[in-house]
C-alpha cells in the first residue's frame, strides 16, 4: 500500500522560506514518479513541481519556478520541496502525490484530473503579508 506522509508545513512571513518532505513507503521508490500539489481555499488543486525518481525529470509549475526546488532522497525515500521567496498567495495546503504511470511533467500538468494518483494528507503553509 503506497504511503505518503507529509511533513514541514507552518507559517511563515512572506519573503521567508520552509522545506516541505514527503516520506514514501509501501511501494518501489524508485519506480514512481512524486509530486507535490496544492489548493488553496476555494481554488482548484495545482500541481506545482514533480520529480520522475528513476530518470530524475523534473516539472515546475510557471507560479514557482524559480522559487521552489524539489529533491529526492533514494536512500531515504523521501522528496523534498524548498519553498524559498514566499508569497501570501502560496497559502494552500500542500499534498504529496505518487504515481507509476506518469512522467513528470505529465503529473503536474493532468495530475489534478488524474483519478488513479495515491495522495498524503497534507500539510498546511499559511504565508503572513
């Protein structure tokens, strides 16, 4: 069973940083492609940076490019997103995705309509102005 466990959420002044982790267990690590998306109140969900682990592609959505970083860990079995430059409309809470089947940028583009993805539940980034 794929689990997903988020980590490193909380609030922050705008301007500040915060690096989110995604601990993963229960499937082949290396085999799936991780992302993280987010939503925000009364937004849709957006899928904002993912990572292929196996081919190490990578996708930004154009709101954080520039801004986030995401990484992966094999060892550990983790994904990381460094969230640097905050801004107020970066307030959302951030979920974790896992999925076999797609590549990077293809996760982050139709990951918010994909059905089959395995989701975390989420941590909380609240940016202060």
């Amino acid at each position: 069973e794929v689990q997903l466990v988020e980590s490193g959420g909380g609030l922050v002044q705008a301007g500040g940083s915060l690096r989110l982790s995604c601990a993963a267990s229960g499937f082949t690590f290396s085999d799936y492609t991780i992302g993280w998306f987010r939503q925000a109140p009364g937004k849709e969900r957006e899928g904002i940076s993912c990572i292929g682990i196996s081919d190490g592609s990578i996708y930004y959505a154009d709101s954080v490019k520039g801004r986030f970083t995401i990484s992966s860990d094999n060892a550990k079995n983790t994904v990381y997103l460094q969230m640097n430059s905050l801004k107020p409309e970066d307030t959302a809470v951030y979920y974790c995705v896992a999925d076999r089947a797609l590549n990077a940028h293809a996760m982050g583009v139709m990951g918010p309509y994909y059905e089959m993805l395995s989701w975390g539940k989420g941590t909380l980034v609240t940016v202060s102005s």
